[in-house]
C-alpha cells in the first residue's frame, strides 16, 4: 500500500516567530514520540484544528485513546501567527450558502456564534487565559470600490433573523478606532479580539488535562496507511485504527489534496507597544478591524498596547511547496508599514517590533472542506480556511469527530463534508502563472483604488479570475 509521505515544515527561528509566540515565551513542551505507540486515534497537527479535534473526541467516546502528534510545538502554525480576530461565519454567509444551501448555511453560521460562547466560557471560567475582548468586529470600506462589500452577507443575515450586524457611520469608526480612513461599514457587537498563541497553548494544557497524549517536536514523515495506520517520526512511530490531518497548509503535500488546495501567505507586523498614543486617539481596546480590499487588511489594538496589522500578500507557493520564506517576509512587511502609515499617519513614527508571515491554506471557494481519504476510508482530513479559524476551528472538531466515529449526525452528514463536490484548480505551471498574473493585477487594482482612482481594464478582468473572495 502506497505510502503518503508529509511535507516537513521549516520551523521559524525564535526571532522570527510571531509577536504573539515571542510574547508568551519559549515555556515547556511534551516529549517528542519515542519508540512504539499504540493508540486508538492519531492527530496529525496541534494547532486550533487537531486540538478541538481531540477535544470532541474525548467528549464523545471518554474512552478512546488518543494523541496528537506536532511537528513543531503547539500553535507555532497558522494557530499562532494569525491577526488574533474573532468573528462568526455570518460574514461569510453568502459564500457558505454557495456551498451547502442556505439553511444549512445558517445552522454552521449560528454554531460559530456557539463557538464564540464557548471561547467567552472557557476565559470566563480560568479554563484558559486567551485575552478574549468581545468588543466588536469591524468590515469597513476605505475607498468607492469597498462600498457595500458586506451587502449579500449582511441581507442574508438579516433574513435569519439572528441580528449580528449592525450599521457603521463615519463618526463611530473614527471615534472608536481612532482613524478616519474607513468611514462606512458594519460590525458584530458579539466578536472581538483573542492572543491567538494564549488559546493555542491553553487549549493543549486542556487537552493534556483531559488524558489526551501530546507529543510535540515530532513531525510525521510518513503514514503507511491500513487498518491499522502507521505513522513514523524520525524516533518513533504510532499505530492507531483512525487518523486525523489537521496540518493546515501543509496537507498540500498529498496529491489527492492539492488538486483544490492552494497555499498564500499573509503577512503581520506589530508595533512597539504605544498605549498612551493609542489611548489619546480614542483607539478602544478589544475591537477588531478589516477592511474591504481583495488582499484585506486587518488590524487590532492588542492588549500590551501594540498595533497588530496584517495584510494578504497574495504571495502563492509553486505546487503548494513553501519553506522558511513563508516564515517571514523578505520585504520585512513593507506594504503592512505603508498601509499602516495611511490608516494611521499619526502612528508613522512608530517603530515596528515584529514581522512575521505564515502559510495560508486555501480552496477556490473559500470555505473548509472535510472528507476522507478516497482510498483510505480510515484517515480524514480538513483543509481550506482560507485565514479565518478561530470560531470555526471548533466546528471543525466537530466533524471531524464525527467522522472518525462514523456516525451520521448533524457533523459528520454536514454539507461540508466532500472534497469531489469542489473546484479543482488547474495543474501546474497554470496555475502558479496564473496566481502571479491574478496577484499583479490585484496590487495594480488595490492602489488604484484605495486613491478612489479607476483602475486600468485589464485589472479589473483578470482580477476577476481570483478564487473565491478577500485573501486573508
């Protein structure tokens, strides 16, 4: 049986890490794998995804065995690197019902409002400290070609009744936010801002505390697939009847999964930590903030007093092969700094501390997928959140769960579940051509724009060929 070999991640260097991973410091790690293991289910990735994973199952069957096995150490992926927003899947609304029908379009729409609860609890009750501020969750437009972005998603919303957003004017973004770049938009009382690597890290000491084994610094080389599977690590291997992967970007690897996956970074930087600045511009803390360009910007006040502002670089990696340079930004966030300098001139002084980047996986129509394996039935996967994770990582756990179990409920029946219902994206060359063509036009398309200047017609068109929406 044919072995599924898995792409090995470049670990970041601890300067290059993410603000929020240097933050709360280096701390301890588990035990790499050594030796021989035998468990009932195997994790592949300790990020949001593998640890909610985990988390379900333990709720679902208390007697299973279960590890998760991380490359590096847990968060150092996607889960903490990310810009720290926390907002439901009503944004997204239109886009998931493309997928799956409307109604069950509002049933994961008001899960992610349940995950979001669930997140305030586990703070709530000293379960784990994540900095979670339910301040607010803002998508504004800074220029005529942002006006209405939200439209389709805000009238379907309101449709179901759930009443999630609510009307932007000018003068409460520049009161709130402290700029007057945006000055039209919507926002999401019930949404806000978390330490994404705070969460990662208190989600494994929960897991751990659960009885659930971490093993971390044990990157997978290889899963030789059966009834049992066996996966191997340079010191060691685990044998477990299913198998998870929740390894984010790097599930590019398996040519099964590449065929409608596609691999961007997004690019963060953070300032020197400024809270008197930010406090005499009126900046409340807690609120998040996009923008409604394709290669959005995002952007927070964190809680030490640093702006966090990120943007999608549209960078795309040729067969979804990246490495160290997906770590961080040979530019340094220079189009982050320029950006930044425009929302806020005031701040142009600002030193920035940190720049960081991270892989970013993605399907055509932006929106996860979960599945099995198609010749392994024993082995699932979930991939293509497209940067947005934090309350929906949960729901994710969710099916995947379900689906290692078997079982035919509201999860693992979800219309998220199937991978040959998806766009399949063209081979390469094709398609890493067309990525850099489509990514020219979007910067071409995006300064033109942000100046309220028409941009040239062939933007506009080959713009178009862009999957799905905003890159994160």
């Amino acid at each position: 049986m044919a072995e599924i070999r898995l792409r090995q991640p470049a670990a970041a260097a601890p300067a290059e890490r993410s603000f929020w991973l240097q933050d709360i410091g280096a701390g301890p790690v588990t035990a790499p794998l050594q030796g021989d293991l035998k468990v009932d289910v195997a994790i592949v990735g300790g990020g949001y995804t593998g640890l909610w994973t985990a988390l379900r199952l333990r709720d679902a069957a208390p007697n299973l065995q279960i590890a998760v096995l991380e490359a590096d150490f847990c968060g150092s992926g996607a889960s903490g690197r990310n810009g720290g927003q926390v907002h439901s899947w009503y944004a997204e609304l239109d886009q998931i019902a493309a997928v799956v029908g409307l109604d069950e379009a509002r049933r994961l729409c008001a899960a992610s409002v349940d995950a979001i609860a669930e997140l305030a609890d586990l703070q709530r009750s000293g379960t784990i400290d994540m900095d979670l501020r339910l301040n607010g969750w803002m998508w504004t437009a800074s220029s005529r070609a942002q006006e209405g972005a939200w439209a389709k998603a805000e009238a379907l919303t309101a449709e179901t009744g759930a009443g999630r957003f609510r009307p932007l004017s000018a003068d409460e973004i520049a009161r709130r936010t402290g700029s007057s770049a945006s000055y039209m938009g919507i926002v999401e009382d019930q949404a806000g801002t978390v330490h994404p690597a705070k969460l990662a890290r208190g989600l494994r000491d929960l897991a751990l505390a659960r009885g659930i084994v971490v093993h971390e610094r044990s990157p997978v080389l290889k899963v030789v697939p059966g009834d049992p599977a066996t996966l191997h690590t340079a010191s060691g291997s685990l044998t477990a009847s299913k198998v998870a992967l929740a390894a984010n970007a790097w599930l590019s690897a398996l040519p099964e999964l590449r065929r409608y996956l596609y691999v961007v970074d997004s690019v963060i930087v953070a300032t020197a930590p400024i809270p008197e600045r930010l406090d005499s511009l009126g900046w409340e803390e807690g609120i998040s903030i996009c923008d409604s360009q394709k290669q959005v910007l995002y952007y927070q006040r964190a809680l030490s007093g640093r702006v966090v502002f990120g943007r999608g670089s549209g960078n795309v990696a040729f067969r979804g092969d990246f490495g160290a340079d997906f770590n961080r930004s040979p530019t340094r966030g220079r189009d982050n700094i320029r950006e930044l300098k425009r929302v806020y001139p005031s701040l142009a002084d600002v030193p920035i501390a940190f720049d960081w980047s991270g892989p970013i996986d993605c399907v055509a129509e932006h929106i996860p997928v979960f599945d099995r394996l198609e010749t392994h039935p024993n082995i699932v996967f979930g991939m293509g959140f497209n940067g947005t994770g934090i309350a929906q990582a949960p729901i994710a756990g969710r099916i995947l769960a379900s689906l290692m179990l078997g079982r035919d409920d509201r999860w693992g029946t979800c219309g998220l579940v199937g991978l040959k219902g998806r766009t399949r994206l063209p081979p390469e060359p094709f398609r890493y051509v067309g990525a850099k063509l489509v990514r020219k036009a979007i910067r071409t398309r995006n300064d033109a724009e942000i100046r309220n200047e028409e941009a040239p017609a062939w933007t506009r068109h080959v713009s178009r060929l862009m999957p799905g929406g905003s890159e994160h």
